[in-house]
C-alpha cells in the first residue's frame, strides 16, 4: 500500500511528529499522545504514510539533530539498506498484510548488538572497525522475524563502560560524546546512552540498549524515557559483546510502557544456545500486551524504599509525587521498606564482573575474524592507539585480566554470596517482609554536567544495583523534571515478574501522562 507520492518531506515530519508520544507538548501542554507503535501502524494500515516514508524521516531527524544542529551525537551508524528493507516491508504489507505490532516500525540497535550487515558492531572501539560478525544477535533475528527496520546503532560507553573507574558515559572513542538531548552540556548516563538520547529526540520509534548494572534504566531515566530491564535469560544475550554472564541482558527502551512491550514480545523467546534463556524456571512465552491495565494499580501494596532516595531533597519530591500518585490509583502504600543488603553489594558485584568479563569476552572475541582475540590483545591495541586512551584509562582491562578462570575458588565464593544478597537476601526478602507486591524507589539522580577530564560525577541513586546482581526485573517511567532535567520512578520485583511490573508501570505512567519532549 503506497502513501500519496505528492507528500512532501516537512509533510512527513508533522505526520510522524504528532504521532509520537508526547511531541504535542512541544506546542500544547496539555497533550499527550501516547504509543506510537500502534499509531504509527494504524496509518500504515490506512495508507497515510509508508514505512519507506518512516525511514527516511528519521534518516532526516538523525541528520538535522543528531549530527548538525545540537549535535547529539547518539546514533554511531544508520543501516545503509534501511530504505530498501522497508521498501520490502512496505511490499509485503500490500500483499499480505503486517506480520505484527512491529512491521515496518524504525528500530536503533545498541552497538554492542550483532548484526550481520553492512553495519559495524564495536562496542564502541576502534580495535572492532575492520571485523564483522558472523550471524546477527538472536535478538536481532527475532526484530526482524517480526517486521522491524533496523534503522542503525547507537553510542554507547566504549566497552558497556567497564574499561576505566574514571570513564566518562556516554564516550567511545569510534562514537565520539553522546550528549543529553535536555540539557547538551549534560550527561546522557550509561552504558546505553545513545539509545536513551536518540529516543527522548525522536530518532527512532524505539530503541534496544543493554544492562550489566544500570545501563538501560539510567539512561532511560536521565533522558526521561521508559525502559524495561527483563530478568536475566528473558532475551537472549546471543550475539550480544558481554560483560557479565550473570547479569547481562537486553531490552526496550521507548517513548511509552506500550511501545517497550512491544519490542519485548518480539525479544523475549528462548535460546536453546544462552544457558540462561533455557533454563528449567523460564516462563512460556507470553503476550505482555496483556498487562497494559490503566486500573493495574489498583489493590496492589507497593512498597516505598526510602533508603534509595534521600540523595537530592528535590528529586525526592518529584518521586513522592509519584508515590502519591499510584495512591490515588488505589495503591496501598507500605512506607518505608528496607532493602537491607543494597550497601553491600558492590565489592563482590565488581570482583564477579572482571571475572566474568575476561571469560566471556575471550570466547566472544573468538568468533570475530580481523579482530583481537583477547582481552590482552586489547589492552595492547590500547596503548598503541591515541585515541583510545585519550581521555581515561583501562585499569579495569587490566585488573580483570589478571583474574584467574571461573572455577577459582574465589570467584565461587563471591558470584554465590552476591547473588543471595541482592536476591533471596535483598529484594525477595524485602518483598516478603513487607507483604508488599513491588518495591519503588528513584531510578537515578539529575543528569550531570559531562566532564571528560575527571570522568563522571554521579549524583546519586542507586535503585539498579539489586535487581542488576540479582538478575531481576527493573523498569522505570517517567516521573517529573526538576529545573528541566527529567526524573525517573523504578518499579522493582523477584525474577519473572515482568508481567506485573508492566501492570504496574503502564497503569502509572497512564495517570501521570508526566513525560515531556526536550525543547529542541
């Protein structure tokens, strides 16, 4: 089905602008459109416009923002076939129909995330330029199974930002700094900081980032956008540069709650390959659509953990606003709840990593052809390339290759005692102790002002760590602002309940209607 050729270009940018969520506010602050995916669908389906005419609007906004105008600097590379692909998607549509939600709709990937394409994956260093992988990601074949342009790859911190402790977020040294759409001179956080900023200025319909600790609910929160960190195994890492084999997972990032499970139903399937996507616990797959229940705060006790705020007397404003908020909704609210191991967690945490890195690292960099092979191989490539290190080091690289395989009895010890602390420990027993459903707290604190020379300078928050080393499920949402910078509420449960944190969030985010678009 084909649009009406004589559309022009800026006749495009009003049909796209005002179906995405939030964009109206722009001109009235009374507006909010909501869930662009379905929008978007509904005039495809009408003939209003093509996916074709998707691409290449988006194509125009990367362009005029992203690499002129405030110079964003979000998107590391657009695909190169992502005309022609939804051309192909446009043609199948008229002969056959949509396959789903997704068909057609412009998705960025992460540049940690496979693709075998035209398209680079690097992780944002120059030691992956002249190497291509193999296969996609499962993931990725999973998107595209499903209809979706992949559109490009975002920045990101180089190496998911686990290089240097003094690294700034946001920085690659193939990707350059990725900046805040709210505020330029502001951090966009990390490690999926170009997934979070491209979303929030409308650069694609949704986004995939990935999490070890906080790297798609920071950047989601910092740049006031929903996103959805699945329980570890829900999407499969395959394809995906690790980290961590225990905490590492994908996820949506988006404009609404709708829109991220939108892109979680076409990710969330099992992997016979990722030992954590197979496990003997994982539920069925289901249709998380379900769960989007405007009323689906009703009954539900929600647990408040004070003990994750206190940083900024201004952000816990914003988020007791939103705790009253889920109260009018018929919300029990249990204040306060104690997360009584979270300030325990980050020796371990750090230890477990490096060991974990080094060993996944060297069996992924085993399958790359043209590339180093090692964690050691980088290091050295490091030191002889300018650019890698001109802004902060890679104590981390070598702190974690000096690390011993993962049946060293030390790593036994700490990845078992971490584990139990954020899970059965920590979250699960916050849970049952208070008989609550769901524990809340801020995502993160105000965006920081980038500064390359001394590295971040986080300004507090730290609602990711359990459900990061615990392998939960984390979402956030949306908020409020604080002098313009947005604010993040988290929504927190044991392994697999995505299902209701979905509920709970989507119900939320319906009552506050509280995201606006950066003034760009």
């Amino acid at each position: 089905m084909q649009a009406k050729a004589s559309l022009t270009k800026s006749r495009w940018l009003s049909i796209v602008l005002t179906l995405l969520p939030g964009f109206a506010y722009a001109q009235d602050a009374g507006a909010w459109d909501g869930d662009a995916i379905a929008r978007l669908q509904a005039e495809m389906k009408s003939g209003a416009i093509t996916s074709r005419e998707l691409v290449r609007v988006f194509l125009a906004r990367i362009d005029a923002i992203d690499k002129h105008g405030p110079a964003l600097n979000s998107v590391i590379e657009v695909n190169p076939d992502a005309l022609a692909i939804a051309t192909q998607l446009d043609a199948e549509r008229a002969r056959s129909g949509p396959r789903g939600p997704l068909h057609g709709i412009p998705v960025l990937l992460k540049d940690n995330i496979d693709t075998a394409d035209q398209m680079l994956t690097t992780a944002g260093s120059l030691a992956l330029v002249n190497s291509r992988p193999a296969q996609d990601a499962f993931l990725v074949k999973k998107l595209r199974e499903a209809g979706a342009v992949i559109l490009g790859k975002t920045n990101l911190s180089e190496w998911a930002n686990f290089r240097s402790t003094h690294s700034t977020s946001g920085w690659s040294a193939r990707g350059g700094l990725t900046r805040n759409p709210y505020a330029v001179d502001r951090n966009s956080c990390g490690s999926s900081s170009g997934s979070g900023a491209a979303i929030a200025a409308y650069l694609a319909v949704a986004a995939v980032g990935s999490e070890t600790d906080g790297s798609i609910v920071c950047p989601s929160g910092i740049n006031g956008i929903v996103g959805i960190k699945p329980t570890v195994g829900l999407i499969s890492r395959g394809g995906m540069i690790p980290i961590s084999a225990s905490q590492d997972t994908a996820g949506p990032m988006a404009l609404s709650v709708a829109d991220a499970v939108a892109l979680l139903n076409a990710m969330a399937a099992p992997d016979p390959k990722d030992p954590a996507s197979s496990v003997a616990t994982r539920p069925a797959p289901i249709d998380y659509s379900q769960f989007l229940k405007k009323d689906g705060l009703r009954g539900v006790r929600v647990g408040v953990v004070r003990g994750l705020g206190g940083f900024d007397a201004r952000v816990d404003k914003v988020f007791d606003q939103a705790v009253e908020a889920m109260r009018a909704q018929g919300a029990e609210i249990v204040d306060k709840v104690e997360l009584k191991t979270y300030d325990k967690l980050s020796d371990d945490e750090l230890n477990v990593l490096k060991y974990e890195f080094k060993d996944g690292l060297n069996k992924y960099l085993a399958t790359r052809n043209d590339a180093s092979k090692t964690l050691a191989d980088l290091i050295a490539f490091n030191e002889k390339e300018p650019r890698e290190l001109e802004h902060f080091g890679q104590e981390i690289f070598i702190d974690t290759e000096a690390k011993g395989p993962l049946t060293t009895p030390e790593y036994l010890k700490i990845s078992a005692r971490a584990k139990r602390g954020a899970g059965r420990d920590g979250i699960d027993a916050a849970l049952k102790a208070a008989k609550v459903d769901v524990l809340v707290a801020p995502t993160v604190g105000l965006a920081w002002k980038t500064d390359l020379v001394n590295g971040d300078h986080y300004t507090g928050g730290n609602a990711s760590q359990a459900a990061a080393v615990a392998g939960y499920p984390h979402i956030t949402v949306p908020a409020g602002f604080v002098q313009g910078l947005p604010v993040g509420v988290s929504f927190i449960g044991t392994a697999w309940s995505e299902g209701k944190l979905i509920q709970y969030a989507y119900a939320y985010e319906q009552a506050t209607k509280a995201r606006r678009p950066p003034k760009l």
